[in-house]
C-alpha cells in the first residue's frame, strides 16, 4: 500500500522527482519513490533534515514547538516534509523542482501521510 500512495502522489506531481517515507524514531527511510537513483547518503541527509526540521522523538532540535510541515527552497530544488497527524514519527520527505505547485502539492502529500500512516 505505501508503494502505491507514494506512486500515486510522484506520477500525479511530474515536478516531484523523490518521495520518501520515514520514521524519525529509528531516523530511517522506510521506503523511496524517485525518478532518479539518489543514493543512500542522500536519502539518510534526508531523513536528518526531517527530524532537525520537525523534531523527533517528542525532542525538539530546533524551534519553540514541534511542526508538522516544513519547506526549504533554494534554486535548485523544494523540499518539503510531512509528519502524519496520529503517529508523529511517521513522515514524508520529498524533493521537487522549484516549479511544483506547493499549496495543491502540501495538500495531497498530506492526505498521502495520514493515509500511509493509518495503515501501518
């Protein structure tokens, strides 16, 4: 099932070029959708900006409050990660262009997350 959610969400968003879900309390990448082959380095630096972004754990890492959503931007690409609504260390991280339509991206990703995390 997670498979096909996070098909579903990459094939719907062609801007979208890796999704990955991930427990921050193992800080682990449990499962990757990409259009390229992005290595395991790059997918676990992923995982860490989740957990520094969001706080893991209950623990923050940065900030006042834990956050469900974060979103870094450059020039060359979005990143923006999800943490489920009832499992707090389930999470999405995802890469995109900078051309992905982020309000109707945030909007999915988060039916995506809640969906996938239910489920487990």
């Amino acid at each position: 099932m997670v498979v096909n959610e996070l098909d579903a969400l990459r094939e719907k968003y062609e801007s979208c070029n890796t999704i990955a879900f991930a427990d921050l309390s193992t800080q682990m990448i449990l499962v990757t959708d990409s259009s390229s082959n992005r290595r395991r380095e790059v997918l676990d630096d992923l995982c860490a900006e989740a957990s520094l972004l969001l706080g893991a754990n209950g623990k923050l890492a940065i900030g006042l409050k834990q956050s469900n959503s974060a979103l870094v931007a450059s020039k060359s690409s979005v990143r923006i990660f999800l943490r489920a609504e009832d499992e707090p260390n389930d999470v999405l991280c995802c890469i995109c262009a900078p051309t992905v339509d982020a309000g109707a991206f945030l909007a999915d990703a988060r039916a995506c997350i809640d969906r996938i995390s239910s489920a487990a």
